[in-house]
C-alpha cells in the first residue's frame, strides 16, 4: 500500500515519483511505500508552514485548543488501525501498540489542556508611569523530526505542544517508521485544521532531513534520537542559530545495593530493558549491582528474563523484534565485542531458533555476566534486548561509573536508605532519577538529558514552554 505525504492540506507524491520502502520487522517483508521527497516538497512544506503560522498565531490558544482535542478524538476514532500499523512497522507488540496510542491521546490533550494556563510576567519597573511585561511567544516554523521506536507517540509530543502555543510543526518521521505518520496526517485533514498547520514529509536524512534542518525559516527543531543525530543538526543548524530541543540517547545505569528490595528489582529491571525490545531511551542499559548481592540478584533477573517470551508481536505478549537490520547488527556486534573482552552470555545471545525467526530482525533477550565498565555492552547505548551486569564494591563505585559516562539521560537506583538516595539526587548527573521504581515517565513530568543527551525536553509544563520564546515589553502611560 502508499501512503502520501501531506503538504498545505494536500496528499503528494515525491516530484520525481521515486518512493521508500516499508518492512515489517518481524517478517523482512515489504507491505508499505512512502514517497522519498526531494528538495521540491521540502520546499513546499515549509513555504506552506511559514505562511500559514501567522493567522495560526494569532488565533486565541483555546480556538487552537479545540483542533487537537479534535485530533485526539480522531486517533481514539483510529486506534484499532493505528495499533495496528505500529505492530507491523515498528515491530512492538499489540499490547505495547495499545500503550502507544493512548499515550498519544494523552500527550494532544494535555497540550489542548494547557491553552488557558499559558502566561507571561509582569515586573514593576524602576521608573514611574511605566510597566514591564514579558510574553511569551511561538517560534513560527518549527520541525518534528522523530525517532522509530515510538512513531505516533513522539508525533503528540511535538506537535501538540507545538500547535497549542502558535507554532506550525513540519514533521520528518524516521525511514523505517513513516506509514502512522501519514495516518494521523489524515486526521489532522478530518479535524480541518487550516492549510500549512501541518505537513509531513518523509524521506532520508540527507534528502529531506538536512533541508530542512539548514533552513533559515525553520525556528526551532526537536528531534528525539542519537547522540550522533544531534550532533548533526546541531551542528548543520547553527549557521541559522536555530533554537533546538535534543532529546537524545543515553545508557541508564540500574544500580542495586545490598539493602534493596531484589524482588521488586530484579522485576523491574528486567521490565525497564526489554520493553519494546530494549528501544527506550530511559531503559536500564546496564546494572551495576553490590557486590554483597549480586549473586542473588542475577539469580532473580535471569529467572524473570526467562519468562519472556518472543514471538509474533500481533499475538505474542512478550517480546518483538528489533526495529531495523542496522540496529539488530549492532546489537550483534556490541555482544560479540562485549564477550570477546571477557563477559560471558548467562541468556540468550543469539537469534531466536525455530522457522518463524528465520527472517526478520529477531534476538533474544540476553544478559550479559562478569562484564566491567569497561565492556562495549556497558560503554555503549546498546538501544537493544541485551543487559550487562557488573558487580561493584559499594555506592560511590557505582555513582562513579554512572557519571563517568559522557551522556546522562536518565538512572535507576534502589536502596532503602534515605541518605544514600538523598545524596544520589544530588551527585547524580542525569535527568530522571528513578528510585525504587521501575520505568516510567508521566506526561505532567519533564523528561530531559544532561550532558550529551541533550539540551531542552518534553511533557509538562516545561515542555510546553519550550515551545516559546520570551518578548520583553517597556511601556510607558
């Protein structure tokens, strides 16, 4: 099936006709195109954009309010497609899928929520008959570029957000991931919302992506992806100065100390790396585990990871494949490097056996022993089913392995000692703490990188105010 791009309220093809295909992660096979677009579309939607954010803009925020609750209204409308789609382009399964969507729902409505608790200040001035006043204003064009593991979800993050304060939103879903992206363009069409609001393009990164990114129209840019990714665009769109929000990648250290709950731990652990086959950016990447406990905490995480099954991701409530070839290569690579350095393979390691993991991106839930911080599968964001574990003397020894790191997205710590997770908070250098809790993330929350896991963030009303610039008014009565 091809499914067409969205520009200026209209569905377009690539000017050259040249299309992307679509594979289903769990099978390899082809069941989608897309069109590959040229520098023609991408000129297209962002003349599109531009002209259309200022009558946007000056639209009361509770009349913009009114087309994303229209929107959500039409993804709850389309969940069961919608669900559907993302098992077969992303490879998540249907209850994972499900998740997804509502999330979506929730992130459009939080944002229409917001339109009457937008505010500026007001600040006495040092002079009489005089008044200060700070408002806070859209950017104008703004770019969604977003990554494969959470395809529609990523889309309300950014968009709504976007739309609620004034902006227009250019979206870029990833090569692999771009069929629910022109699905919920389709929506935005049935909520009627004006010509240019929205456009999607899709293609690669040197064709579309960069286009746009070096755009002088283009105001502010969120990209949800790699460190390496956001680099580029930092880099690519500084000669513009673009405002940026990177919410990029990092490797979550899971610390476990000797008075934790290893019951509650080891589930959680196991729960926080192989969602969505490891592809989160807030999963658990590596424990680093007291010594005095490892042993029985490896014991109860191997018997939890035994239970996760993989299979069909439409019917299999376990486990799916990995997203893409490349990544799945990776991942292979990362083991076979991370063992040849002297870890050893506890579960799985390897591609799942039987006639329905023939083809397809598949591999097994794996955990990694005897493995330092020194391992590839620890120094590296793996963004895959695979989970080192590297026994330390105590807590400072895991706090310093844990900043060590030149990224600091988010870390997971469990002790039931408040002076230890009192000092954590403090020391640790990363974004979102989770203490003895499992993986999580609320919409009123803020999630956000240190370091080199980015500048900016999403959800909330931090979130929501990145989404703005400030203008600062002296007048005089």
């Amino acid at each position: 099936m091809f499914y067409k791009c969205f520009i200026d309220n209209e569905w377009v093809e690539a000017s050259n006709g040249a299309r992307m295909e679509v594979r289903n992660p769990a099978t390899g096979e082809v069941w989608a195109e897309v069109p590959a677009c040229t520098q023609a579309e991408v000129d297209q939607a962002i003349e599109s954009s531009a002209r259309a954010q200022k009558e946007w803009a000056l639209l009361p925020p509770i009349e913009r309010a009114g087309y994303i609750y229209k929107i959500a209204e039409g993804i709850e409308r389309e969940r069961a497609l919608l669900e559907e789609l993302l098992v077969k382009e992303q490879g998540k399964t249907l209850a994972e899928a499900a998740g997804e969507v509502t999330d979506t729902i929730r992130y459009m409505t939080y944002s229409a929520e917001a339109a009457r608790r937008l505010r500026g200040d007001i600040f006495p001035s040092d002079n009489p008959r005089e008044q200060l006043f700070i408002y806070k204003v859209p950017f104008g064009v703004t770019l969604g570029l977003c990554a494969y593991n959470y395809p529609l979800a990523l889309i309300g993050r950014k968009a709504g957000p976007a739309l609620v304060t004034g902006n227009t939103m250019i979206l870029k879903p990833h090569e692999a991931t771009p069929v629910t992206a022109s699905v919920f363009c389709r929506i935005v069409e049935e909520a009627g919302l004006p010509p240019g609001v929205i456009n999607m393009v899709t293609g690669t990164g040197a064709e579309v992506g960069a286009p746009l990114v070096e755009s002088p129209t283009v105001r502010l840019i969120t990209l949800t992806g790699s460190i390496r990714a956001g680099q580029a665009v930092a880099q690519a769109s500084a000669k513009n100065i673009t405002a940026l929000s990177l919410e990029l990648g990092g490797s979550a250290p899971f610390i476990v100390l000797k008075d934790a709950d290893l019951d509650a731990a080891a589930e959680a652990c196991a729960i926080a790396r192989f969602a969505n086959a490891g592809q989160v950016c807030i999963c658990s990447e590596s424990v680093l585990v007291e010594e005095a406990v490892a042993d029985a905490f490896t014991e109860k995480l191997l018997a939890h990871v035994a239970k996760i099954k993989v299979g069909d991701p439409m019917t299999n409530g376990g486990m799916g494949p990995i997203t893409t070839p490349g990544a799945l290569e990776r991942v292979e690579k990362i083991v076979a490097e991370s063992v040849a350095a002297g870890a050893a393979i506890a579960a799985g390691g390897k591609r799942p056996e039987g006639a329905e993991y023939a083809t397809g991106n598949w591999y097994e839930p794996t955990v990694l022993v005897n493995a330092s911080a020194d391992t590839a599968a620890v120094r590296e964001e793996i963004f895959g089913p695979v989970l080192p574990v590297v026994r330390v003397a105590d807590y400072e020894e895991a706090l310093s392995i844990a900043n060590d790191r030149p990224d600091g997205l988010s870390a997971y710590l469990w002790t039931q000692n408040p002076s230890v997770y009192m000092d954590a908070i403090q020391r640790l250098e990363t974004g979102t703490i989770f203490l003895n809790s499992g993986i999580i993330g609320y919409i009123q929350g803020y999630h956000n990188g240190h370091k080199l896991s980015g500048v900016g963030g999403e959800d909330g009303v931090y979130g929501i105010e990145g989404y703005l610039q400030k203008r600062t008014v002296y007048q005089k009565f």
